[in-house]
C-alpha cells in the first residue's frame, strides 16, 4: 500500500480549489445586501423616499436569483429572505410619499396662510422703514471734515431743488470750435 500522507501532490478524490455555489446564490447574497441597506434607509424618516430606487434593484436580483435557483433546485433561503426584505423596504418608502404628502397638506392648511402673511408685513414694514430712512455720513481726514446728510423726506432738498429748476441757469453750453 501507499503511504499518501507523503506525496502531498496526489489527487485524493476531492476537488481542489473554490466549490461552486449553486445557481443563484452569487444574486441572492447581492439582493440581500441590497436589500438589507435599503431597508436601513427606507426607515430613516424624510430619507426613505430614495430607497425606493435600491428596494427595486434588490427586488430584481432576487427575482433573478430565485428563478436560477429553481431551475437547478438550488437552495433559495438567502434569495427569499432578500425578497422579502426588499418588498417590506419597498413599502416603507412608498408610504413615505404619502406621509410626507399629508404633513404637507396639513402644514399648508393650518400654518400656510400665517406664514405668508407674516412674510408680507414684514416686507411693508421695512419698505416703509427705508422710506423714511435718514443717512448720514461724516468723513474726517486730519482738520477736513466732509458730512453729507440726506433723507428720502427731507423737504429743504426738494425746496432747493424747486427753486434750482425756476432760477434762470442756462448758459450757452454749446461749443465755439476755431476755424
């Protein structure tokens, strides 16, 4: 008899190198991440609307998957776990439309007409305010001083420039070129 503990290289009847995993199996382990992820996301409140695009993919790979394990009667627990995780993922984020939906709806109706008429007397107020503005500015270099004053009712303004526009101020502006 031989001794094969020896001779390390002889074929002892098992197949050498990774077994293959039964049809499906590589789609159900990718369905089940996906589906796992998303249903991580679809119950985080506001966010779960974006799982709805993931939950499909996992949904889809599972299909696949369960379809290539039935053909070859393959085990499908991991492929049938990803589904239903997918479908349920799936469901949380589609009812989040409709409840983001609803607190809109009802924000609208009970706090919506206050909001914008509270935004509209602010407005006025402070157009009203920058109506009645003064300005007043004063610049000082050493011993020059400069100060400018203005106002949008400042009535001395609009007198001088009444009185501006009655005074006899044309002058001959065109101009003598030499010939």
């Amino acid at each position: 008899m031989e001794d094969f503990t020896k001779n390390p290289g002889q074929n002892t009847g098992q197949p050498s190198g990774p077994q293959p995993k039964p049809a499906g199996q590589n789609l159900g382990i990718a369905a089940l991440i996906t589906a796992i992820v998303t249903f991580v996301l679809a119950v985080i409140p506001c966010v779960g609307i974006i799982a709805i695009i993931p939950a499909i993919i996992a949904i889809v790979l599972a299909v696949v998957g369960l379809s290539q394990a039935s053909r070859s009667d393959a085990p499908r627990g991991v492929i049938i776990a990803a589904l239903v995780i997918g479908v349920v993922a799936f469901m949380i984020s589609v009812s989040q439309i409709f409840v983001a939906g609803k607190i809109g709806d009802k924000f609208d109706k009970e706090f919506g007409g206050k909001i914008e008429n509270v935004i509209n007397d602010v407005q006025e107020n402070v157009l009203d305010e920058l109506e009645d503005a003064n300005v007043n500015i004063k610049v000082e270099s050493g011993d020059d001083k400069i100060e400018i004053s203005t106002g949008a009712n400042n009535d001395n303004r609009v007198k001088q420039l009444e009185e501006l526009e009655k005074a006899d101020t044309l002058k001959n502006d065109t101009l003598t070129t030499k010939k």
